[in-house]
C-alpha cells in the first residue's frame, strides 16, 4: 500500500498587525478581573503568478478587558492582531488543500503553531501596561 502524504505548509512569517492598549487606573497592587476573547480565521491564498506557491494564512484577534474589582469603573483593555503566513512547497496545487482545510486537526496543527508566538507578545503587553498575565495559557486547548 502506498504511503499517503499530507501537505504541510512551512511558516514563513510572523507579524503583528496592530496592537492597541490602554490602563489609566491605579495598576500596582489592585486586584483586576481579566476576560480574554480570541477570534482565529485560516485562510488560503491563491497566486495571480503562475508558479508561486500557495500560502495560507492564520490570523488571530485577541482582546482583553481587564476591570477592577473594586471599583468596576477602572477599565483598562488591550487588543492585539495577529498573522502568521504558511507556504506549501511548489506543485501543490489549490485542490489538494481545499478539502484539508475542513479538517478540524489539519487546521489545528497550523493554528497551534502560531498561537503561542501572538499569546507570548500578547501578555507580554498585558504586563508592560500593569496587568498579571501569566495565567494566560501560551498553548491552545486541544479539545476545543
């Protein structure tokens, strides 16, 4: 029986694509509430240039809202997107990949890679603006 190969693209870039904060209240020694909400897209690109490789992308939105537990006016929020850029080897074709990316653990593997790099500078900002983020899980939870 032949050997049956997946595709899997290379990640070839990360990036921030934009980064927005802001804690005005007291941050040192205040006990704050935080929420974190995550919205993950993956996309295939198609060329227009005939031979260039396929590229798929994983874009993550990330957003933060932390609240005072004592004083529920004192807000502070950051908000954080995020791509990574994947490219598949020459000859893979569009219609060899547009049935994988159905497949909740294909998409899983990709995610799952760029993930931790938007959570590490993610909290890393968190904490630069006075907020306790090491709570936040650099990894995704795989039954999700």
């Amino acid at each position: 029986m032949p050997e049956v190969t997946v595709p899997r693209p290379v990640l070839r870039s990360f990036r921030v694509l934009a980064s927005n904060g802001q804690n005005r209240g007291e941050a040192a020694g205040v006990k704050m509430r935080l929420e974190v909400q995550q919205e993950i897209e993956v996309g295939l690109a198609v060329p227009d240039v005939a031979g260039a490789p396929l590229m798929l992308g994983v874009r993550i939105k990330l957003d933060a809202k932390a609240t005072n537990e004592n004083d529920t006016s004192d807000v502070a929020t950051y908000a954080g997107e995020y791509e990574a850029r994947f490219y598949y080897a020459a000859g893979v074709t569009e219609e060899t990949i547009t049935p994988l990316l159905d497949d909740h653990e294909y998409q899983y593997i990709l995610v799952a890679q760029a993930f931790p790099l938007a959570m590490t500078h993610f909290r890393r900002e968190l904490q630069a603006m006075g907020l306790d983020a090491r709570e936040l899980p650099l990894g995704l939870d795989p039954s999700r």
